[in-house]
C-alpha cells in the first residue's frame, strides 16, 4: 500500500511539474512575442525618426540657403542706400552751386 501511495505521490508531483512546465512555456512564448512586438515597434519608431532627422536636416539647410540670400539683400539695399545718400548730397551741392551762380549772375547785373 506504501508502493501504491508513494507512486501516486510521484505521479501527482510530475503531473505538477508538467503543469508547472507548461505555465513557464506559455509565459516565456508570451514573453517572446512581447519582446518581438517592441523590437518591431522599435523598428518602427527609428525609422519615423531617421525620416524626420532627414527633414529637420532638409529644412535646416533651406532656412541657411534663406539666410545668406537675406544676408546678400541686405548687403545690396545698404548698398543702394549708400548710393541713394551720395545723390541726394550730390544733388544738394547741385542746387546750392546753381543758387550760388544765379545770385553771382544777380549781383553782377546789379552792380
């Protein structure tokens, strides 16, 4: 009866290992599939990220295309108003040489 009972026992306990077993395979093969569904949204999110460094890089070099051509305008327009300058004292010395000669004329014929 001993036999019996001891066989029993160790039949009880290597169905509970089994069963101990199975729950371990079931968890690792869950444990797996999560670790295949994170690599995969891992992939996915350094992808999404490499696209968006590549526009970041994109824009980056349009707005330093911008601002040399703004840098190169703006040379040009103090350049222009340089010159606006320079005439409009041109053409005040212009004028006052002009008064100068008519008033010369004037006081010559008064005289």
């Amino acid at each position: 009866m001993d036999y019996e009972y001891e066989e029993s026992a160790n039949r009880q306990r290597a169905l509970q290992g089994y069963a101990i077993l199975e729950r371990t395979s079931q968890s690792l093969a869950r444990s797996e599939q999560a670790a295949l569904e994170t690599e995969r949204i891992g992939t996915e999110v350094l992808s999404e990220l490499e696209s968006q460094r590549e526009s970041l890089l994109r824009t980056r070099q349009r707005l330093e295309d911008a601002d040399e051509e703004l840098s190169q305008a703006r040379r040009v327009l103090n350049s222009m108003y340089k010159n606006i300058i320079a005439n409009k004292i041109i053409l005040c010395l212009i004028i006052i040489l002009e008064m100068a000669i008519l008033g010369g004329s004037l006081y010559h014929k008064l005289s």
